[in-house]
C-alpha cells in the first residue's frame, strides 16, 4: 500500500535527519529549487503521525519559477519504489 502526502520543507528536513541518525540510505537527485529523496529500506524506523512504511519517496512538483511542491509517498511495494527510481533517473538523462 502507498499513501501520499504533501509535506513543507520543514517536515522534509526531519524525516532527512531522522533517516541520517538511523544511517539509512538515502538517494538524493538534484532538482533547481528543492531535491527528490529516496530512502531505502526504513522499514518502520520513521513514523509520520502513526504511519510507518518500508520506503519513502519524496518529489518535487514544479508550480513555476519561484516555487514547488514535495509530495512524500509512503509504501511498502518495490514495484512502486522501482517506477519512482525510473523516473527520476530518465529525467536526468533528459539534462
């Protein structure tokens, strides 16, 4: 199951701490405003409000040239993790 959420820069920046003190692995693709995240392997380490999940997806959305939106998924499906890491990477090789 996925759950997807929009979060604020601030709540981005606790879950990145949090996954750095657990020394979880995090992948970090570079974007021009804000940066997309994938942490690996949580495996119920980090909880948003009472949720817990294997992997987090964090997202960028483009709003315009000043501003973005991060849309955090939560899920505990590889299939989903594997299309997030696909995306990201072609969107790269676009650059």
């Amino acid at each position: 199951m996925t759950r997807v959420y929009e979060i604020t820069n601030d709540t981005l920046n606790v879950i990145l701490d949090k996954a750095s003190e657990l020394g979880l692995e995090i992948d970090c693709y570079e974007d021009v405003l804000n940066d997309n995240y994938i942490i690996y392997d949580v495996d119920n380490k980090i909880k948003i409000g009472e949720e817990t999940c294997r992997h987090i997806i964090v997202r960028v959305g483009f709003l315009n040239e000043w501003s973005s939106s991060l849309t955090l998924y939560m899920t505990d499906s590889d299939e989903v993790l594997n299309r997030h890491i696909e995306e990201l990477e072609e969107q790269y090789k676009e650059w």
